[in-house]
C-alpha cells in the first residue's frame, strides 16, 4: 500500500504524451485554455494567432512549463493559402498532425440589410472557410497514420440563432454540417471530428465588452452580465476556458473513440430550452 509520505512522486497520466496538437485562434482566450489544457496532457502544441512578440513569448514559455514544445505560427487564416499551408508545414516539420482544432473566429454585430458585405465574407472565411482548408490538408496526413481527432469550436448560434448575427450565426451552422460531413468520412479511417459549441465563455475579451457595453448603455456591470450577456443562459453563469480546454482533452483522449460527428453544447443550458 502506497503511504501518504510516498504518494506524492505519483505523476497525472498524460494521454497525449508525444502527440502533436495544431490550436487555430490560440493566443488568448478559448483556443489558449485548449492549448493549455492539451499540453497539460503531454501534447507538443503549435499556436496560432495574434499578439505581441512579447506576449507571444510569454504564452509559450509558460506553456512549455508543462514539459512540452511549443511553436507559434502566425499564419493568417482569412487566406485559403495561409491556411492550408500552415497544416502543411507543420507535417513537414513534424511528420504528423494529431490533434487539429479549428477555433479561431470573428463576430460583427448588426441588422442584415445593412451588414457590411466585407465583414460577411471574411466571417465566412475565417469561420467557417479557415476550418474547411485546415481539415482538407490535414486528412491524407491522418489517414496516412489511421489516426487523428479534428475538434471544431462551434458556438451555441451553431445550433440557435440570434438576431443582428446573421454571418455568425450561418458560418457556425456551417461548421456543425462540415463537421457532421467529415465524421462520416472518416468514420473507419480511425479519425473523428465532433464539434464543441460554447455559450459565453468568461475571457479577456468578453471582459471588455462587459465594461464597454455598461458604460455604453447606463448599466451597472452586474446588470450587463445578468440581463444581456447571460440572458440566455439558465445557469446564468459563464462557461470558463478551462471547461472547455477540459471537453476538447476529452474529446482528443483515446477514450472519445466512438464520439463522432457530434455536436457537444457546454452553454449553461441555453439549447435546451
């Protein structure tokens, strides 16, 4: 029997040790809570996004705390290209993607017959279109190594609508039928693709608009969180990254085998309604 003098040399299991993770979208916010919680569980990570070369260092240095290596890629996804090519360069440096989660996006906010064209497209590219080109050059690789786990962040508009979210809204609705489409595809190729779909989730970010939105409107912060924000949410609570980061380990684990082309909410409860 092991004493409690003793029991502290025992090490957390790493089910992702030596395994190589590509997080789009991931120097803040959702996609680094993946990063972070991937790497926890031994995974070699390559980030994506923006940021100051000095956060950037920061980000990784932490990350690498974990015992694992981590890159950075700056590679804008807006570009078929960059998407595409920054899957690509990755397996040529690595031999291998085992891990590929599409996260990053972008959000505009307004009523259909006046949403600025430009920012539909480039919703539709990043969001939807950026998932689309990182799959398609990823998959010989995975099918290659008859393995692969390829997590897509959705949002809870993937599978409800609001208004004034028109592209958001279509594009994350999109992402749930490329994802459904690839599941089946791969289905016996040993490689899965399910889909998360976030309510709001506490971030930087969110933060932000949490402060801007009160002084915008009159509203004490509390009433921006409670009444707007959190509207929809019965839990009438924030989701945080670590819950996600939490539920695309999972899904990356050899114990998420036979999940596929699913759609998981993790948003307090707003679809179920």
């Amino acid at each position: 029997m092991t004493s409690p003098q003793t029991a502290s040399h025992v090490t957390t299991p790493r089910p992702l040790k030596g395994q190589l993770a590509l997080v789009t979208g991931s120097t803040s916010g959702i996609g680094l809570g993946i990063a972070r919680a991937l790497a926890g569980a031994g995974a070699n990570v390559i980030l994506n996004g923006f940021g100051s070369p000095d956060d950037i260092a920061a980000t990784i240095a932490s990350l690498q705390e974990l015992g694992v290596t981590v890159e950075h890629d700056a590679s804008d996804l807006l570009s078929a290209q960059g998407a595409a090519a920054m899957v690509e360069g990755a397996i040529q440096r690595h031999g291998r993607i085992d891990v590929l989660v599409n996260n990053a996006g972008i959000q505009h906010v307004s009523p259909i017959e006046t949403f600025p064209v430009d920012r539909w497209d480039a919703i539709q590219a990043l969001n939807l279109g950026a998932a689309f080109h990182t799959i398609r050059a990823a998959m010989p690789a995975m099918k290659a190594a008859r393995s692969g786990r390829i997590i897509n962040v959705a949002s809870a508009h993937g599978l409800v609508a609001s208004p004034y979210k028109s592209a958001y809204v279509a594009a994350k609705h999109g992402v749930l039928g490329l994802t459904k489409t690839v599941a089946l595809e791969a289905a016996r190729e040993g490689i899965t693709c399910n889909a998360i779909c976030p309510g709001y989730v506490w971030t930087p970010l969110v933060e932000h608009q949490v402060a801007d939105t009160a002084k915008a409107r009159g509203l004490t912060e509390k009433q921006v969180i409670e009444d707007v924000l959190l509207a929809a949410q019965p839990s009438k609570r924030f989701a945080t990254v670590e819950e996600v980061g939490a539920l695309a380990l999972f899904l990356a684990s050899p114990l998420a085998a036979s999940i596929n082309g699913a759609a998981i909410p993790i948003d307090g409860g707003w679809t179920a309604q």
